[in-house]
C-alpha cells in the first residue's frame, strides 16, 4: 500500500476527520538528505477535526504523529498543517 494511502487510513481511524490532504513532496527533495529514492519520503499533511480544535498546538502534533505511529520512521519528513 503507498504511504500515502496508508498515513489517510491511520488518520481517518483515529480522528474525525472534516479535512484531509495528504501531498507527497518527494520529488521537491530529489537528491537532497533524505531522499533514499522510493519516492515517498515526504509528506505534507493538511488536516482539520473537531477532535483537533480543542486542544494547543504541540498537542495536536502529538495526536497527529502517534495516529501515524511507525510512518514517521519509514518517511523522512512530514509537514503538518493542523490549523
């Protein structure tokens, strides 16, 4: 399954999700660190929940990576928009 695929999985289980786009930026970093070629090395995260809304910021980072669980170690970079 791609990452992609995989992370909106993850995210749709664990939140009520009112928002959700998932882009992969891997070909913005072809060649640069991190880059280890399967062409799913970053991602750029944009989701919106009401299960989000109440709590602070670094918080609602925290909920979002642990829904991710073991993705954050397979990729190299996820950029989180969380509103």
């Amino acid at each position: 399954m791609p990452v992609k695929d995989e992370m909106e999985a993850r995210l749709r289980q664990a939140f009520s999700v009112q928002l959700l786009e998932i882009e992969n930026e891997s070909y913005k970093h072809a060649g640069h660190s991190g880059d280890d070629g399967s062409g799913e090395s970053h991602f750029r995260i944009k989701i919106r929940s009401p299960d989000l809304a109440e709590l602070g910021r670094v918080q609602r980072h925290r909920a979002v990576l642990a829904a991710l669980g073991d993705i954050n170690t397979r990729v190299h970079a996820i950029a989180l928009d969380l509103g």
